[in-house]
C-alpha cells in the first residue's frame, strides 16, 4: 500500500469512527476509550510506514549509549580541567622560584643544600674549582686604569657589589679550553639563608659566567661571580650557598 492511498484510508477511518451510521453495515458505537485506541493504533501504522519517521522514544540499549557518551564527556572534560589546573599550578611555581632567584622574593623556604663540587656538577673533568673569598665594593675591579679596554662593573644607586672569588685549576695533563659562555648555566647565591641574588653577567675577562679561554695544563686561574645588594645586606653577610642549574639539573654547595 503507497503512502497516499494509506492516508486516504485512515481519512476514512476516521470519518467512519467520528460520524455513526444508521445502517447495519456501519461501524458499531464505540466508547471514548475504544476511540482513543482505534486513533492511537491509525496513527502508529500511518509513522510505521512514513519513510521520513524517526521514533523520539529511545530504547533502553540507547539510553544506555547517550548515557555513557554523557559519562564519557563528563570525564574527559574533568581531566581537561586538571589538567589546565596543574599546569597553572606548575606555572604559579615557576614563577615564584625565578622571581625569588631574581632577588625579588626574600621569604624562600629553607633548602637543605646538597655538598658538591662545582666542577664535578659541571661535568669539566679534569678542571678543580673551589671557592676563595668574597669583597664588597662599589666598582669592579678596583685596581683598573681609567683606559682598561675591559670595562669597570659598578653598583647602582646606593648599593654594593659582592664580588666572590674563585680559582679554577687545570689538573687534566694538557691544556684545557674553557667555554662557560657556552654552557648555559645559572648562578644564584642565597645570602644569610633568606636573600637570592643571580649572579650578574658582565664584560669582565675574569667573570666566570661568560669566561672562554684556554687554562695551560697545571695552571691557576682567578674567576669572579657579582651580585649586587643592599649597603647593609652586603656588610651583613654570615652564610652564602651557591645554588647551580645547568642542562637541566638543580645542586647547591655552601661557600661561608
């Protein structure tokens, strides 16, 4: 039966059901509820066979599927938030630790340091580098003629700089080439176990940070790190750590 023909019998149907007859081949009276059932029963055959119908009621096996789609979304939307939260976090972290390393912070909990050779936490085999002593002052070097072609490293303002010494000695059996400027590493001293200052980088020829030069065999050289800090931070000072980071590593050795 095409759908035009099924419709015009339903047409019918329902005329025959709505308007009694007075034959005896009429359609017998029937209830409302009788009627209701006879209307619901057309209907259905009329979506049975209308190729376009979808049913809107879903079948538990379906209801089960949009349910676990939900959960599905539900969870990966929640990872995705926890995600995006630790990765905040991490940030937050981050931030912190490089504004304390800057000096910007002077409230960094207590870090238990690890005792460990510069040189061997560097991986300069062959190369003992060991810690001197430290001055104040308000220029670096203090010795240096007005036309030194290396420049003069000088404190702002009212400051101080806090020069620390250290020798570096050539015990490899030949002559050594020494490329800090290429090794990006990071310097930071924790003064008094609550101020962090980054060592400054700068054009000395003695500055440990950026030194490249070859150390004949046996020989001894002097290297420099600066900080700058307060007139009264700086003659201040009872405890220095020297906090290292380098290819992605973290140590800390004590100085004083």
């Amino acid at each position: 039966m095409n759908m035009k023909k099924f419709r015009y019998f339903l047409l019918l149907l329902f005329s025959l059901v709505i308007v009694p007859g007075c034959s005896t081949n009429a359609i017998p009276d029937m209830t409302e509820e009788e009627t209701r059932l006879v209307e619901e029963y057309a209907a259905q055959l009329l979506l049975k066979y209308d190729a376009n119908y979808e049913p809107a009621t879903l079948t538990e096996e379906e209801k089960a599927q949009e349910e676990e789609k939900l959960q599905q979304q539900a969870e990966l939307q929640a990872q995705i938030q926890a995600q995006k939260e630790a990765e905040e976090e991490a940030a937050r972290a981050e931030e912190e630790a490089n504004g304390s390393a800057s000096g910007e912070g002077n409230n960094e909990e207590t870090v238990v340091p690890e005792y460990i050779d510069i040189d061997e936490f560097l991986g300069l085999s062959g190369l003992e580098i060991n810690y001197v002593d430290y001055q104040v002052c308000g220029s670096y070097p203090t010795d240096t003629s007005e036309n030194d072609w290396q420049g003069v490293a000088r404190a702002s303002g009212s400051n101080q700089l806090v020069v620390f010494h250290f020798s570096i000695s050539n015990q490899s059996g030949a002559d050594y080439l020494l490329d800090m400027a290429s090794m990006d590493t990071r310097f930071t001293f924790r003064v008094n176990n609550s101020i962090n200052k980054t060592a400054i980088t700068t054009l000395l020829t003695d500055d440990m940070i950026m030194y490249r030069n070859t150390i004949p065999n046996g020989e001894t050289i002097d290297a420099v790190m600066l900080i700058e800090l307060s007139a009264e931070d700086a003659n201040a000072i009872s405890q220095v750590s020297l906090v290292m980071k380098y290819d992605g590593q973290r140590a800390e050795t004590t100085l004083l």
